[in-house]
C-alpha cells in the first residue's frame, strides 16, 4: 500500500496538465482505479483485517484526493498568472470621462445666507420682480415724485396705449417683498428675501441687474439693537470667523427710521479680505428699523409692532468672501469663469458641516 | 455737496481738525466722499533763510544758495530769478515728496555743484500756477513749518475742502449752515447767531409780480422780489471766488456770484436778472405746452403743458426754480437788477425738472425743499451783499402768494429711543439735542424748523436722537428666537424643488450660469415672446429690451460667446424665472438645460460623439425624478416652433400638464443666435410637477420576491413611424402583475433594414421582465404570456414577431 501510495503521489506532483491530472485520478481514485479495486477486496478478508486495512485504504483515498485537489489549484493558478501576464494594460491612459458640472456663486451664497437666516428662525419670502410702482415705492413711503424715487435709476415696463396706471417698474430692491410678505403673513413676522433686482445702470461696478437680500423681523419689542446683534451674528457665520465688529453709521432709506449704513471692520492684503481685524472699514449693507408708513401700508399697526429690516447684496457678498474681482463677470458665462469661480454640486452649505469647505 | 473749512467756520466756533470733522459728519449721515486738504501736502517743508547767494561757476541762470535751515546751512543750487541773499524760503530736503514736480528728492550735483534739496516755487507745492520764482515770505522764522505759515497767514489758499452725500431727506444740509448746525448738536463747535439784515426800500418796485390762479396750488407758494438800481456789476471779491472756485464753481460777476453764494451757504437759490431787459411786469404761470426758452446755459427747452414758468409782458423768462433765460441774464453792463427768492412746490419742480432734464443747483434744492421761512430773510441780506458789493438802491419788496406755514410739532417720547434704538440717552440730552437742531420744545411737543421738510413724526425725532448720540455707541442685544428649541424648516415645497433642481443639475455635470432677465427683441421673438407687455420702457441698450419669455435665449447666447472663445462643448443650465407677460403674476420658474458639440472629450475610448435628443431627455428625465415626479409620463410630440420638428418631445403627464420639453434646437434658431451645432436641451418646469399630498415620511413596505425573475426578448416588425413608447406600452399591458419591465434594447432601421423587411418597416427589440409573485413559472405559464405579449403589441401597432 505504501508502494501505491508513493507512486500515486509522485505522479500528481509530476503532472504537468489538468488533463494528465485527470487520467491520474481515474487510475487511483476512480470507480475501477487501483484504490477502488482494492477496496473491493476488503470484502474477501475477515473481519479483523478489515478493521486494519479498511480505515487505511479510506485514508489513502482522502491523501490522494487531497494532492490531487492541490495540484489542481496550484495548475490554475500557474495558469492564470501566465494569463495575467498578457493582459498587461497602460493604466496611464485617460480615465472615461466623468462630467463635473458647477453651482453658479450667486446661487451658492444665497443657500449659504439662508441656511444662515433660518437657524435664526427666518423663513424665506419671495415676490415678483416685474412689480407695481405702488409694492417698489409708494408702500415704502416713497412717493411719485420724490426726488428718491431718480436715485434708484428704475427700469420701467411699456404700458399700452389707453392703460393709464402707473407702469409698472422691474423691482429695485427686494424691500417689496416686505410689504408682500407682511400683506400675506400680518406681525408678527421674520423673513428673508433673496433675488434678483434692476437698476439702469452699467459700468465697472454696476449691472442692470443684480442680488439682494432682503430680511425683515417684526415683533413688539424688536429694536435696533436686535438688528446689530443679527447682523454680527450673521457676519460672524457667512464669513466663517471668531469675532467680527460692525459699525452702524446714521444714513437715510425712506422705509426705515432710523436707517444705518452698516461697515464691517476688516484689513485687504494683497486684495483679499480678512474680516474682524485691521482698520478698514467697509460698508457692507444698508439697514433701519421699518418705517411706520410702511407698517401702515402693509396693514400692521405701527403703534403695536415695530422691527428692523435690511438689505445686502448677494453678488457684493459672494465677491468679498470668495475674493471674485468683477461683477460684470457674473452674468458673462464664461465657462472659465463658471468652472474656476463655481462649487461643486454636494458643497451643500450647512450649519453643521459649515458653510464653505 | 462740497464746501470749505473757512466756509464752515462762518458758521461754526469750531476748534476740531479737518479729520475730526470729517468723521463726525460721515457718523451723523452727512457721508464724507472726499477732503482735499493743501496743509496735508505741505506737511513737512520748512521756512529757510537764503544767508548767500553767488553765481554758479559753470551756469549763468543758476545761483548757489547758501540757505540757513532747522538742520543748519545747506547748500542749494537754484535757477530761480529771484533766489537771492535774505529772503525767506520754503525748503524741501533731500527725502521729501514734491507734489507739483511729482519727486522725491535726493541730493544731486548740478553743473557739478551739490545741491541739498530745493527751494520751492508755488506750483512746484501746488497751491497756484505761479512759477516765475521761488516762494518769498514776508514773514517766517527759520525752521517753522510752512504748513503753520499758510494757516496763520495765508488761510484762504490752504482751505480744505470737504465733499459730504446729501440723503435726500436732509436739503438743509444743502447748505453750510445745516452741515455746521448738526456738528454743534454733536458738540463739535458752536453755532454762530445767524445774520439778519433790513435794507429799506427806497421807492416801490416798478415790476410787479402776479401768479396765476391755477399756479398757485401745486405750483407757486410765494415769490418776493425786488429791483436794485444804478449797481455796477463786476468780478466779485477775491475771498468769494477763491471759495467759489474752491468748491468748483466758475465765479461769473458779483451779481451771480451772490445767487451762487446763498445757494451753498444758506441752500437758498436765488435768481437775478436784468430788469431792462423785461419788458413790463412778471407773471408766475403754466405752460400751455409747446412753448420754448433758451436757457442761460444757452440750450433751448421746450415745455410739456403744466410747467411752471416765469414770463415777462411778451414771453417766458425764466424756468422757475430751475434755470434762468438768457435773454435776461445779467451781463456785466447789467445796471438794474432784479432780485428773486420763491418758494416752490418741490413736486412741480421734479416734474418740470424731468422733463427738461435740466440738472442745476437750483433744481437740486428746490425739488428737495428749501427754507420758506428764510425766503424774506434772503431777500433782505442778498441785496445788503449785492449793494456791498456793486452799489446801487433797493426798491420795496413785491410779494405775490404767501410764506406756507409748515409748523407742525410731535410728542416727543424719550423712552421712545430705549425702545425703538435700544439705546440709553438721558430725558435731558434728548431735549438738548432736538433744541440744538433747531427743534423749538413746548412741554414734550418737539415743533419742527421750518427747515426740515423731512421731520414727519415721532420716530423722526428718535432717528434725530440716536442720530446726534451716534449710532456708533450702538450695542447688539441679542434677539431671542420666536420659538423655543431646534429650529423648524423653512423652506417651502417650491424652494426646495429649486434647490434639488440646481444641484441634480450640476450633478450631471452642467455648469450654472446666470443670465440677464432682459433680451433683445429678435431673440425673444424666437421663443415666442418679443411683445410689448414684455417690453422695457427704458432699456439700457436693445440687446436688452425685452424680459426673456424663456430661459434657452440666454443660454444661447452664453454659449455663442463661449464659442467665439473656443469653447465648443458646451454643458451650460440656468434656474430662474421667465415671463409670459408685463404684470407681477405672469412669471414662472423654469429649469433650462443645453448642450452643445460633443458628450466628452476625443479619448481612446470613443467617449466622444454629438450630444443628441435622448442626451437631452435622460437630463429631463433625471431632473424630473429627483424633484419627485410621477414615473409614469407621456411623451408628446408638437412642440414649440424653436425645437426640430421631429426631433422634440414633451414630457407630460396629460395633455394638459406638461412638465418639460426636450429635444434638438431647431437649426434655423441655432443659425439666427449664431451657436454651432449640434446642440439638444430641455426646458423644466417645477412647479408643474403636482406636490406630493400626505407630507409623510413614511415608505409603502418593500414587496421583493424571493423567486427568480425571468427575462425573454422579443423582436417585432413595425411600420417605420411606431413609436417605441406605444409598443412598450402594448407589451406592458399584456400582463400587469407578472410584467415587471419591459424595455427597448435595440431599433434597427433605416434601408438595410428595409431591405431585409420590407419598405417603410423597422424592427423594434424589447427585453420583457417577468416577475413571479407565489410560485416559479412553468414554461407554458411563461409561452402564455409571450404569446399575449405578441398579441397586444401587434393590436397596438400592427406589428408582427421578426421571424
């Protein structure tokens, strides 16, 4: 038996293919192979040489199946790394394309204010931005005529002939939405309003259209200093930074009273900005406690609310805190511009992830 | 509004800096835009002492000045004339920055003599053309700054000028008194008494002036007026020109000089004119429209009916409020003048202003509201300059209509500021602030200065309070959430909707681009809009005179720039509105994308090929799903004239309801907006898409079979023009519980495929997904269904299984 053992063995490791493999297995193990044949003589002999010779033939059965399982795997494996070694490939060439497509900044900081702005428990309001003359002025206490009304270069729409109310203007500011909002929600009331916004006007600096935001809190006991603790708060959460100061500055808009210009001190080093240090300061928004007459005309009794309301510009933030120099670039598409200037699809601004990367 | 520090120093006792003022006035909203200070230039040069003055050896106009300075004697050569032994100079050192040459200078050879620095001519320090010679000083010790020099002794001609934004609720500070009484509240100065003056008449005036009945309300409250006789009209005096010229005005005649004078000082325009050259009496009227002045700036004007005007016996003289005519200017000969002080209605004066786009000073302050309590006043100390100034002897005062009384008064409620401002100002100081500003105080009623057209009501005195106070002194208070604990959501449905529109949108690789609302009027025309509800009365150029009626015009356009700089793969998109019409409510949000030249970049891989229809759809589609559209839509053909006819489709879920368009651009749009094709898009819009109607969050329960699901393909033979969705649909219906899928995996048309089918035939592939729901299915249950499949698909569309 050691002889068959020896001779079967050493042929397995001798095998050179899966088929000279085969034709071992069929000689030892198979149903008329050498093994088999023997077993079948165990029925010839007595018992007590069965109970030897049957647990070592069953023995030298498993050996057997067990090289042969062996020698199997290592010939596949030799097998495949001859494979595998033909299907070299140059991992340098290009990747498939993926496209990677881009947020437009104007887009991304408005999601950025008001993700800010509603932690603060401001909901978000919208309006028309073809509006009536009397939503864009007369609500906010600016009357026809008055000299205000030419320092915010109107575009105004085409009134047909025989239709004699007063044209209707594309919005200057997004402050209409206040008297909206107020119309639809009465006091009290803390809303946001972001959008877009038109004034004739091009140069440099200026666009026909551009974004604002407007936000508005009513309530019975909102003052202005309520306004500057939002302001710092918000300031503090879009530009991402410890401490910030503001610097309120007695200005006139005529639907607030008192109205403040608002600076933020900041320092410019190599034309980027850093907000909360230096001894710059920057006017950054305008901003006032509402005007009782536009209470008025929004249907909320002044004698009973007041509150603050102010407006930024979108673009003008987006261009401090992300460092863009032009904004007539905004609305050029330049797909330079777009890809170098844009955020990623999932640079979704949070409270709790942040608001930029 | 510009002015000078001497000029304010009229008016104000002040000792503060030019600095000091200049923040003080940007915190009381009086914002500074500029200061041009002289003294800030001449900061650092000092007075020297020329000890010796000899002739340079090699040079015959250069002199080699020995010149006694605070760091000793130095020597300078010089090239000025008058450089000579004795006299007071102004020295600039090696070091100092000269602003008239632009240099800093450094010591120098000249001819091969050193020279320590230069002294200065008047241009060369920029404070006049003079360049005959270096400055010579009267006066002056050795080492004293020029700076100090010029403030002692020459005032007038280091004068800072400060340049400050007028809101347009404050016309008094129009005017230099105004500017001074707000620093005084402030506590930066004293205001000077104010100055009065009565010139008595001396016979009645010989021009009589009258306003028309229909003028008087909304027109014309009170004009005063009076005749000067026998004045010599010539250059006003020096200290006035100087100031005038200070604030860049060009100083005329003492005549105008003096309008011109009470306009900044007292923001009290006045008019003068030459009384021989009116013929018979004044009269303050309307137009009746059509009629034409020229104007002292020589244009003519024509006016609408309804404005305001002065007219004379024959015709109009004068634009009231605004400009004068030219043919009664005066003039240098003028020897009667008539002098004019009224009161306008401010909105008359916006109106007449507008239309003849007339921008004076005059216009500026009357259409912001002058003093009507100051107007008899002005009268009285401008003769007392003119007669001054140009001799000559007053008539009476003809008045025509009457000083409007525009007294009013407020309670003042001091606890008002703690609320309203939220800041801490004592009962007192607000009292001594408002009376500061002229504010008269009976008990708590705060009456208001005639002045001040803009003080309407109480929350005006607190902004004046706090205003005065400094909003500086402003502490933030926190402000309390409205409700407790975690902050709701506060989105809406459609808001969100946007938001998951833009970002899928850049997912799929788009880039955002924001364009203008306006277009110009061809390009709307091309997407259906171009009407003239839509149009802007006043556009700033015609590329942009019409509101978009949709959003691809403008993507277009972007695209056609990118082109032009070489860009030609194009993945651009927009979200914003598009308008159908010119009222509030005819606007609607719309999701736009457009593709343009090929799907990717060339690459081993055949990435590469023309963007197509079902580019377009996939994106559509995609966008559609992730704002939560049903899955199961109609497709419709008959698109709008901008798409290829046969290559669009809308995506809708009826007839009626169609949630977004797609398909190729139509090539002759592509041709007029100047875009290379090939280029595909889609137009979405979101709020067509119905919102879901339980808010929920809950999910129906997962029915996943354990059995194996079973796939058979089958091809069919159709007529060319089947629509797959047809057939798909067929073979859908043939069993709704077993059929989990049916889907097109291959279409072959086309004349190979004509000539293995027949003409006008097509073959139409479809793979069929089976799901068993309780128990395997036998191959007869499975033969059953196929055979039904066939069955329906042919009744729907006439076609057969491809043998």
């Amino acid at each position: 038996m050691d002889d068959l053992r020896q001779k079967y063995l050493e042929a397995i490791a001798g095998a050179g293919s899966e088929a000279a493999l085969e034709e071992i297995r069929v000689a030892a193990v198979g149903k008329k192979g050498e093994v088999a044949l023997q077993m079948r003589e165990l029925g010839k002999m007595t018992p007590e040489e069965r109970q030897v010779m049957g647990p070592k033939l069953n023995a030298l059965k498993d050996e057997i199946n067990s090289a042969l399982a062996a020698k199997k795997e290592a010939l596949g494996d030799a097998a495949l790394d001859e494979r595998l070694k033909t299907e070299w490939l140059d991992v340098t060439l290009p990747a498939r394309p993926r496209p990677a497509g881009t947020i437009h900044p104007v887009s991304q900081v408005t999601e950025e204010v008001t993700t800010i702005f509603a932690d603060m428990g401001f909901s978000v309001a919208e309006g028309p931005q073809i509006e009536t003359d009397w939503h864009n002025f007369d609500a906010l206490n600016i009357p026809p005529h008055h000299p205000a009304r030419q320092e915010f270069d109107t575009f105004y729409m085409h009134r047909a002939e025989g239709d004699n109310r007063p044209p209707h203007v594309l919005r200057t500011h997004t402050s209409p939405v206040q008297i909206r909002a107020m119309l639809a929600q009465g006091a009290p009331i803390r809303v946001i309003a972001p959008g877009r916004v038109y004034r004739s006007d091009y140069d440099q600096t200026h666009t026909p259209m551009f974004h604002q935001i407007e936000g508005l809190a009513i309530d019975r006991d909102i003052s202005m200093a309520n306004l500057k603790w939002v302001l710092e708060e918000f300031c503090r959460a879009f530009f991402e930074v410890d401490e910030v100061e503001l610097r309120f500055r007695a200005s006139h808009f005529p639907f607030t009273e008192p109205s403040a210009e608002v600076d933020l001190r900041c320092s410019w080093e190599d034309g980027r900005l850093k907000v909360g240090e230096g001894d710059d300061w920057m006017e950054i928004l305008g901003s006032g406690m509402v005007h009782p007459k536009v209470l008025e005309a929004s249907g909320v009794d002044p004698t009973e609310w007041q509150g603050f309301a102010f407006g930024i510009g979108i673009d003008r933030l987006a261009m401090l805190k992300y460092g863009i120099p032009d904004l007539r670039a905004f609305f050029d598409s330049d797909l330079r511009w777009l890809r170098h200037y844009g955020f990623s699809a999932l640079d979704m601004p949070t409270m709790r992830g942040g608001l930029s990367r | 509004m510009k002015f000078t520090l001497s000029w304010l120093k009229d008016h104000l006792d002040t000792t503060a800096s030019v600095d000091e003022i200049a923040e003080t006035l940007t915190d009381l909203g009086l914002e500074v835009e500029g200061i041009e200070n002289p003294l800030a230039t001449l900061k650092g040069f000092t007075l020297g002492k020329v000890k010796h003055a000899e002739q340079h050896p090699d040079a015959d106009r250069l002199r080699v000045c020995i010149v006694e300075t605070d760091e000793g004697d130095k020597q300078i050569v010089c090239g000025a004339p008058n450089a000579r032994e004795g006299i007071t100079v102004v020295i600039a050192k090696p070091g100092d920055y000269v602003p008239g040459i632009d240099l800093t200078l450094s010591v120098g050879k000249i001819r091969g003599v050193e020279s320590h620095g230069m002294m200065a001519s008047e241009r060369e320090l920029e404070l006049s053309d003079e360049h005959t010679g270096i400055i010579e000083l009267p006066s002056g010790e050795v080492g004293e700054s020029f700076a100090d020099w010029m403030a002692k002794n020459r005032p007038e001609k280091v004068d800072p000028v400060i340049e400050i934004a007028i809101t347009p609720n404050r016309p008094d500070a129009l005017g230099v008194r105004g500017i001074a009484r707000d620093l005084a509240a402030r506590g930066l100065g004293t205001l000077k008494p104010m100055k009065t003056a009565k010139v008595e008449g001396k016979f009645p005036c010989p021009i009589t002036v009258t306003i028309d009945d229909d003028t008087r309300e909304h027109g014309c409250e009170v004009f005063m007026g009076r005749l000067i006789r026998g004045v010599k009209n010539g250059p006003s005096p020096a200290w006035l020109q100087q100031r005038l010229r200070a604030i860049g005005l060009r100083p005329i005649s003492a005549l105008v000089d003096v309008t011109n004078f009470f306009t900044y000082d007292m923001n009290r325009p006045l008019h003068v004119f030459d009384a021989d050259k009116v013929r018979g009496n004044l009269r303050v009227h309307r137009t009746t429209g059509g009629e034409t002045l020229i104007g002292l700036d020589e244009k003519e004007y024509s006016f609408p009916a309804g404005s305001v005007v002065i007219s004379d016996a024959e015709e109009i003289e004068s634009i009231a409020g605004i400009m004068g005519g030219l043919r009664t200017g005066c003039t240098e000969e003028t020897e009667n003048v008539f002098l004019e002080a009224a009161v306008w209605d401010t909105i008359q004066i916006a109106k007449t202003g507008r239309a003849t786009k007339i921008n004076s000073d005059a216009r500026y302050r009357n259409e912001r509201g002058i003093d009507p309590a100051f107007n008899a006043p002005a009268i009285e100390l401008a003769t007392q300059m003119i007669i001054e100034f140009c001799g000559g002897e007053p008539s009476d005062v003809v008045t025509a209509g009457e000083v409007p009384d525009v007294s009013r008064a407020y309670k003042l409620d001091t606890d008002r500021v703690q609320s309203l401002v939220g800041m801490d100002i004592p009962a007192e100081e607000q009292r001594r602030t408002l009376e500061a500003l002229g504010f008269r105080l009976e008990g708590d009623m705060a009456h208001v200065p005639s002045w001040r057209p803009d003080v309407m009501g109480e929350a005006d005195l607190v902004e004046e309070v706090a205003r005065i106070a400094s909003l500086t002194k402003l502490v933030g208070k926190p402000m309390s959430r409205a409700h407790v604990g975690v902050p709701k959501a506060v989105l809406t449905p459609i808001q969100k909707r946007e938001n998951i529109a833009r970002r899928t949108m850049a997912a799929l690789g788009y880039n955002e681009a924001v364009t203008y609302s306006f277009i110009d009027k061809d390009s709307a025309e091309l997407f259906g809009g171009g009407a003239d509800a839509t149009m802007l009365e006043n556009p700033i150029s015609s590329e942009m005179s019409h509101m978009r009626p949709d959003l691809l015009p403008g993507l277009l356009q972007a695209a056609a720039r990118n082109q032009a700089r070489g860009f030609m793969d194009l993945a651009l998109f927009e979200v914003g509105p598009a308008f159908d019409g010119g009222e509030p409510e005819e606007s609607h949000l719309q999701v736009a994308g457009l593709l343009v030249g090929g799907s990717a970049p060339r690459d081993p891989w055949g990435s590469r090929r023309p963007v197509d229809v079902y580019d377009a759809k996939a994106d559509a589609e995609a966008v559609l799903s992730a704002i939560g559209a049903p899955a199961k839509q109609m497709i419709l053909r008959g698109t709008s004239a901008w798409w290829h006819p046969g290559r669009s489709g809308q995506i809708s879920l009826g007839p009626k309801n169609i949630l977004a368009t797609f398909g190729e651009v139509h090539p002759k749009v592509l041709d007029r907006m100047g875009v290379k094709g090939p280029a595909v898009a889609f137009t979405l819009w979101p709020e067509r898409v119905p919102f879901p109607k339980s808010s929920g969050a809950t999910r129906p329960a997962l029915a996943a079979s354990d059995l194996q699901p079973v796939e058979r393909d089958f091809a069919f033979v159709v007529d060319a023009g089947v629509e797959a969705l047809t057939l798909v649909n067929a073979a859908q219906g043939a069993d709704k519980t077993l059929i989990a899928n049916v889907s097109v995996f291959d279409e072959f048309h086309g004349p190979k495929a004509e000539a293995q089918m027949g003409a006008g035939k097509k073959s139409l592939a479809i793979t069929v997904r089976l799901q068993p729901r309780d128990k395997t299915l036998t191959d007869a249950e499975i033969e059953a269904v196929g055979q039904k499949i066939i069955e329906k698909v042919a009744k729907a569309t006439g076609g057969a299984l491809r043998g």
